[in-house]
C-alpha cells in the first residue's frame, strides 16, 4: 500500500481511538500556526512571532462504498445507529499515511463539516468531505488492511420523485453543510475547543433532466407539474426524492431519502442542436433527511 486514510468514531472529543482503512482518491491536510505577529512603533518589520490558535484543516474524497462511508455518516449526522438521522456531530481520529517517508499523521477531535455527493451518468457515484482537527501526532507508518467493497456506479443508482423512479436524469448532486465552527478557542488553549455550530444545517442539490423531462423543470419555475406561471400566492414547489444505490447483486446498499425537497430554481441551455438539459436546484426542509445502509 502506498498511502492511506484511517477513520474512526471517537467517544470522547479530541482522544484517539482505532481507526479503519477507507478507499479515497484524493486526501488534503494543512496545517496553520496562524503566527501572531507583534508589530511595534520601533522598527520596520514585525519584532516578533509567536504560535497562534492551531488550525488543522483538509479534505477527501473517492468513490461512494456504503459501508465504509457509514463511519462518515455515524459523525456527520450525529447518530451512532442508522438510519441515519441529523443529531448533534461528534468527532472523529483521522489517520493519514505516507509510504515514502514512513510516517502516518494522527488527527483528532475532528468534524466533518461538508459532506457532498454526485451521482452522474458514465461515472462512479463519488463523495467528498471537508474536516478540520482539533491537534494532530505525527507517528510511524501503519497500513490498514480495507474491507473489499465495490463501488457504486451510474447504473447501479437511481432517483425516485413522489416514490416513482425516474428515467430520464443525467445527474444529482447533494451538498450538506452541518455549520460547525472551526474558529472556536478560549483562553489558556490554542486548539479547537469543542465542535461547536453555528447556524441550522443546510442540505442542498441540483438535478439534471434530459430533453425529454418537462415536468419537473416546470414544477420548479411554476410551482405545479401543470403550470403555466407563478400563481398569485407565488406557490413554489417541492418533492419528496429518494436517491437509491445497489451492489453488483441489485441489493439495495444505500438510501437517501429527502422528503420535502423545495425546488428554488430552474433553468435550461439551448446550445446550436445539443441535447436541451433541464437543471433544477432545491433545498431539503423538515427533519426527515435520512441515510439507510444496508447490514
């Protein structure tokens, strides 16, 4: 093994705990000082710098494989059993390794602040996180041994509307953005102080229709699948989406469900004599957002 990214669900925050070898195409990690820097009347450049609040902060990404996301979604959503519903985050080790140089960095008290999702036609359905840490160890290289598991791919995935699998999508992306504060210190600590939010959650996406899909492109700009503008009581629309994904076998291996999703927008692009896509963006409302993984 090369390098790697080991994940684990602390108990409590900022203490390390085992952690599990996940697949990842892509991991970011820096970490800033954020020198504070005395500047005084008595010379030209500053006198000096010291250690400010320790910022840690990265990111990763790679393809969707339901039972290694699920230690993700355990801490993101803040819910150690699934389905998995929104609850207060918790913090997770995360555990980075570089072959060449025989060292593996050690991060703890870590929140996963933005879990994104895209599920395109032609292509693997994909994930990403951003995370930043409380500290961090630098240690020997130790590979883990990852649970074979088969990605999800295009055509494994779907996206039901009001409970009917649809047909005619080219895309769906999700954006989650759980709000925690990676700028939380107090006095007598230069590292982050507790995972703490700051607004409500947000959960947004867009979908993309083929030409030959009307009715939800015109629910999104009229506010019904039937409309011919925006009523006098500008009425918008909404729908309950399911994202769907299942093994090579055709079992269900992962479910989003999205009850009440609002479209806020839509717009197409006419190009010479392209395929006329139909893009429609919405926003999850209502505490019914939920992940299932299968056993």
């Amino acid at each position: 093994m090369v390098n790697y990214i080991k994940v684990g669900n602390e108990s409590v925050f900022g203490t390390h705990v085992s952690t599990t070898g996940i697949n990842v195409s892509d991991i970011s990690v820096d970490v800033d000082r954020s020198l504070l820097v005395e500047e005084n009347i008595d010379n030209y450049i500053a006198s000096t710098a010291y250690g400010g609040p320790l910022k840690i902060n990265g990111s990763f990404e790679g393809n969707i494989r339901p039972k290694q996301l699920e230690l993700i979604l355990k801490a993101f959503m803040g819910d150690a059993t699934g389905p998995y519903t929104f609850g207060v985050p918790t913090s997770m080790s995360i555990d980075i390794g570089e072959e060449l140089m025989n060292q593996e960095m050690d991060c703890v008290g870590c929140g996963i602040s933005k879990l994104s999702m895209t599920f395109a036609a032609k292509e693997f359905a994909t994930f990403s996180c951003d995370w930043f840490a409380k500290n961090y160890s630098l240690t020997t290289f130790s590979e883990p041994t990852i649970t074979a598991e088969d990605p999800a791919v295009f055509y494994n995935a779907s996206l039901s509307i009001g409970g009917t699998p649809s047909t005619e999508i080219k895309e769906v992306t999700i954006e989650m953005d759980r709000k925690l504060d990676d700028d939380n210190f107090v006095l007598g600590d230069y590292t982050i102080h507790r995972l703490a939010r700051t607004g409500v959650t947000s959960v947004t996406g867009t979908i993309t229709f083929a030409e030959t899909s009307f009715d939800e492109y015109r629910r999104a700009i009229t506010g019904t699948t039937s409309g011919t503008a925006v009523d006098a009581n500008n009425t918008v629309g909404s729908a309950a989406l399911t994202i769907t994904c299942t093994t090579m076998a055709g079992v269900t291996s992962l479910t989003l469900s999205l009850p009440v999703s609002v479209y806020g927008k839509g717009g197409k692009k006419i190009s010479k004599v392209s395929e006329i896509e139909k893009v429609v963006d919405f926003t999850a409302t209502g505490s019914g957002v939920t992940f299932t993984v299968a056993a």
